[in-house]
C-alpha cells in the first residue's frame, strides 16, 4: 500500500512538472506574438498638412522683358548727304522758273549735330520710364540764300532726312540774326515744307541771306534684344551656386531720307555715319566684352570708354541701313534654395489621399545684374520621375518646365526642371504635384541575421524625419514603426532616393543605415543578441526545474 501511493506521488509530481514547464514555454511565446500584433504602418491619417501662402512673395517683374540700358547719338557725318528739297513744282510752279533762270539760288553751307533730344531706352523695373526705341536728335542745318529779278519772292524747303520736324528758324540778313515767328513769319504745308516769303519779310532790302534751321529728326532702333546663351548648360547642383552667363546684345539702327519721287519715299539713308553711345545695362557689372559691327569684330578697348559705355565711331562708318551692332558679354549671378531639405527642393508635403505629393522649391537670386534676369537653369531632381508628375507651376505664373532625365547622359533617372526666369531680388517658388508609387521595405535582423521582432525604426528623409510635410522648420512626422514578426517594415507611397534609418531596442539606439528604394529588401544588420531577456529567463527556471526533477526523480528511484 505505501508502495502505491509513492508511485502515485512520483506521477503526481511528474504530470505538475510537465504542466508547469508547457505553461513557461508558452508565456514568452504569448508575450512574442504581443509584439508581433503591434501595427507596423507608420501612416498617421491625422496629421494636417501646413498652408503654403503664393502672398508672402512677391514678384519684381511683372512680364519676361530685359532691361536694355540706353542707346544716344554723340556725332553724325553729313558729308556725304544731298541737300533737302528746294523745289516743289507742283504746287508752286513759279519757283521752278526762278530757279531755272538763275534769279533764285539756294546752296547748302553746312549741317551740324547738336544732341540728342531723346535716346531709345528700355527699362524693365522703371515704371516711370516709357519705353523708346526712337533717337531723336537736333540738326542743324544753313543754307545761302541768293535772288535777284524774281517772279516770286519766297523759298519752300524740306530737310533730306525723314520724319523731321523744324524746332527753330532764324535768318541772317548782313550781321543781325533774327528767329522767325512761325505765326507770322512762315508757315509749315502740310508735308513738312518750309514757306518762307522773305521778300516781303526783308522789303526788297538786299539780294541774299542765310537760313539756319534746326530740325528734329528720327532715327529706328529695330530689332533691339538681348539674349541668353544655351550653351553651356546651367545646372544648379548645390543649394548656393554662382553661374557666369554669356549673353547677346543686338540692334540695327534705321534712318530714312526723303525721296524725289513717291517710289524712293522713306528710302533707308546709306550716305551719312553715326557715332553711337551704347549704355549696357548694368554695364559696371558686365565682362568679357567681344563687339561685331557689321560681320567686323572690333578691338573692342577702342570702344569701351572709363564709363564703361560702349560708343560706335565716326570711322566705324555706321550708317542707318540696318547696319548692326552685336555684343556679346558674361555676368555673374548666385542662386541659391531657401531652406533646402536636400540639394535643392524646401517642402516636400502630402496633398490628397496617401500617394499625391507636392515638392516645393525656394530658388532666390541675391545677386547679379539688376536689369537683367536668368533663365534656363536646371535642376536634376532624381527623387522624381517624369511619368509620376501631373502639374508644375510657379507661384508668379511663370513656365517650369519638366524633361525627362536620361540616366544614360546624366548618370541620373529622373527629370530635369528647368527653374522660372528669375531677376535679382526676386524669390520665385515653384511647385511639382507628382503621385508617389514606391514601398521602402526594410527588414531588421539580430547578430545572426534573424528577424528582430518589436524594434522601433525612425526614418529620415535628407536628415529630416520623413512625414507628411517635410521642410526646414516644419515637421509632420509619421508615427514611429514596430517591426513584425520578420523583422520587418514596410512604407508605401515614399518618394524616390536613399533614406536614414535609425533603429531602437527599447530605447537603446542600435544602429544607423542607408536603405533605397530601387531594393526591393533592404537587410540591415545590428548586434542584437539572437535571444530575446524573456526567453534566457523562462529557460533558466526551465533548466532549474527540469534539474530539481531529475534529481527527485533519482532519488525517488533510489527508495523505491
């Protein structure tokens, strides 16, 4: 009897044994899939994304236009030039006959310029400067006049030159020089002609006299530009960058002349010359100075004055007949990103659902030319694929335009933005809508490569927490991962490029790595011990356990 209830005794204590070390394995076992359960999307529906306002900037240019400095005449060549019209048979048939018989006689003396009155000038900045593209300038013109047994005692005359207008009208008669009143002394017909009865003005007293006439005249500035060069490319590859740029200036200068028939009416004038000056934009901040006038390319430290103007000589022999002036030269400019996050873009945010994103750029031009902007500067923004984008546009209604990035030619799969026209001062963001459709997974193993379950991961995005709104100053980050029961984790709809990952064990950092999302698994490996605290601990008193029952077990034994 005592015998049989030992036995019973030993599997009693047996089957409590058995029980207690099922009931130890499944406690971390249990605690494991706890875990495991945790939610490992980092996606936080609720964050808000922050308001980006076009009012807090503010363009400087209204519309795409340089500024194109000032174009004045300092001297004209007349030498060569015919004297105006004297004759005018039609109306006044009696001059001809006074002419013809030697009993009138006008010959030209001498034509001088005096100055310009206005030069063409176009100012992009200056709303209170109208823009010109016409020199007028001041002649003055002195013609003898001779006459004896006339039929008719006046002269008609119209300057060569065309369009003109007479400003002042004086006579010589012996040594006094009077100016004549148009109200009472002449008058002008209706095509520009002078009539002038100066024998009823002289009363018959002396038989010659001198005209001085001083005339307005016009000159065309035509196809007056000034042009950026393509080449070389400008690429914006830094957040702060200084470019020198090459640029044209180019114009051709018109006169016309007043013909004898109405076929040669408003001919262009290839018989005078004109001295130019021509006052560069900015010309203090403008280099490497190459002049073409005409297909000739001239020295061009003959033609740059202390002042930096650039004058057109007499013995350039420039005539109005189109002739030209070609001017290339460099300037330097520096564009920089506002706050980037990055090499170059500021706010990358969440817009709509949980796929469509906006990227923000902040470019600024502190400096450079005043009058004149940049354009054509591009970025290469790899982050971002052509076929992603649905919109671009500046906040000042300029043209951005996208091409698609050959990473055969640039080494670099993306698109190339070409930023907005831009002028010193000026602050002009731009904005990229484009649907994000890449997953970041990535996977956390221990110091033997197994899945580490319940590490906490931070991601980073250009050393900023990734997140809803991403910038600078502002941070909407998403809620911090948990890895599953794989070690892993995973991120939807995230932007093209490499991301920092920082991984956590219970608050202990346990590593920082670099993952991309052209992998389809990113590994990162820490030093983590393979077995969790729990399971050494619930394996000890395992072990004791199954230790303390083999030893009653053999003892056990030994009194049976």
């Amino acid at each position: 009897m005592p015998n049989t209830n030992r036995n019973y005794k030993v599997i009693y204590i047996r089957i409590c044994l058995i029980v207690l070390m099922i009931i130890l394995l499944l406690i971390p076992l249990s605690l494991g899939d706890i875990i495991n359960n945790s939610d490992s999307s980092i996606y936080n529906p609720n964050l808000e994304i922050s308001v980006f306002s076009k009012d807090d900037y503010n363009p400087i240019l209204t519309q795409e236009k340089q500024g194109l400095g000032n174009i004045s005449v300092y001297d004209i060549d007349f030498s060569e030039l015919e004297m105006g019209f004297n004759n005018y048979s039609v109306l006044f048939p009696d001059i001809t006959e006074d002419y013809n018989s030697g009993a009138l006689n006008m010959t030209p003396l001498d034509m001088q310029f005096v100055e310009t009155l206005e030069p063409a000038i176009t100012d992009n900045l200056n709303e209170g400067i109208e823009d010109n593209n016409i020199i007028k300038v001041r002649l003055n013109e002195s013609l003898f006049v001779e006459y004896s047994n006339l039929s008719k005692g006046y002269v008609i005359y119209h300057p060569r030159l065309n369009p003109s207008r007479l400003l002042e009208f004086y006579v010589k008669n012996g040594t006094a020089l009077y100016e004549l009143d148009n109200e009472i002394d002449y008058t002008i017909d209706n095509n520009g002609f002078i009539i002038f009865d100066y024998e009823d003005y002289f009363q018959g007293s002396g038989h010659n006299f001198t005209m001085y006439i001083i005339w307005e005249c016009e000159m065309r500035v035509e196809t007056w530009s000034l042009t950026q060069y393509t080449k070389p490319k400008l690429i914006m590859n830094e957040t702060q960058k200084n470019f020198l740029v090459k640029f044209n200036y180019y114009f051709s200068l018109i006169g016309r002349k007043f013909g004898e028939t109405i076929q040669e009416q408003n001919q262009v004038v290839d018989n005078i010359y004109i001295a130019l000056t021509v006052n560069l934009p900015d010309r203090d901040l403008l280099s490497h100075h190459i002049l073409l006038i005409n297909n000739i390319t001239a020295t061009i430290n003959d033609h740059l004055d202390v002042n930096n103007s650039i004058n057109i000589l007499l013995s350039d022999f420039f005539p109005p007949n189109w002739s030209y002036v070609s001017i290339d030269f460099k300037s330097n400019f520096t564009l920089k990103f506002i706050d980037p996050v990055g090499k170059t873009w500021g706010v990358d945010r969440l817009i709509a659902m949980r796929n469509k994103r906006q990227r923000i750029y902040f470019p600024s031009l502190i400096a450079g030319p005043r009058h004149i902007y940049l354009r054509d500067v591009s970025i290469y923004e790899y982050t971002i694929h052509l076929y992603q984008t649905f919109d671009a546009f500046s906040v000042f209604e300029r043209t951005v335009e996208r091409f698609y990035l050959n990473a055969s030619v640039t080494g670099i799969e993306g698109i190339e933005i070409i930023i907005p026209y831009m002028i010193t001062g000026e602050t002009c963001p731009f904005l990229i809508n484009y649907v994000s459709d890449q997953s970041l997974t990535i996977v956390i193993t221990d110091n033997i490569k197994m899945p580490l379950v319940g590490a906490s991961v931070e991601v980073y995005y250009f050393d900023q927490l990734y997140g809803t709104y991403i910038s600078k100053d502002t941070v909407q980050p998403l809620a911090p991962g948990t890895t599953n029961e794989n070690g892993e984790i995973v991120l939807n709809f995230v932007p093209h490029g490499n991301y920092s990952i920082r991984v956590y064990y219970n608050g202990i950092f346990l590593k920082e790595s670099i993952v991309n999302t052209a992998n389809n698994i990113n590994y990162i490996y820490t030093n983590f011990p393979h077995f969790p605290i729990w399971i050494v601990f619930f394996g000890t008193i395992n072990c004791i356990i199954l230790i303390f029952g083999v030893i009653f077990y053999i003892k056990s034994k030994k009194i049976r």
